[in-house]
C-alpha cells in the first residue's frame, strides 16, 4: 500500500494533484484510514501510470 506522498512521488505530480485525481475518480484509495490517510494499492498506482503514459505518450504525468 502506498500513502499518498509516495503515490505523488511515483507519479512525478504534487500531493494535490494525486487528491484531484481522487475527486475526480481517476485514482481512488483502496482504503481510507479513521485518520484520513489514504492508502493506495500498488498495482493500481502502476495502472494508472500505464495509462498516463500511454494518453501522454510518455509526457509528463499530470492530466490536463
């Protein structure tokens, strides 16, 4: 599982690029924490970062 620091890390892209991600369920938690900690799968992480390569043809990772 992965926190979403080291989600944003992976990524290349900012804290609040990976929560907009969330809101806008691209890239949802596989659990959220009574604390508020989100914890991502990593095999989800790594799809997602697929799939951002694939749509960016290996450009930056945000989405615009």
């Amino acid at each position: 599982m992965l926190t979403t620091g080291e989600v944003a890390n992976t990524l290349g892209v900012s804290k609040t690029t990976v929560l907009n991600y969330e809101t806008r369920g691209i890239l949802v938690p596989e659990r959220v924490l009574p604390s508020g900690r989100r914890l991502y799968s990593e095999s989800v992480v790594i799809e997602f970062l697929k799939s951002l390569k694939c749509q960016n043809g290996g450009k930056e990772n945000g989405i615009s």
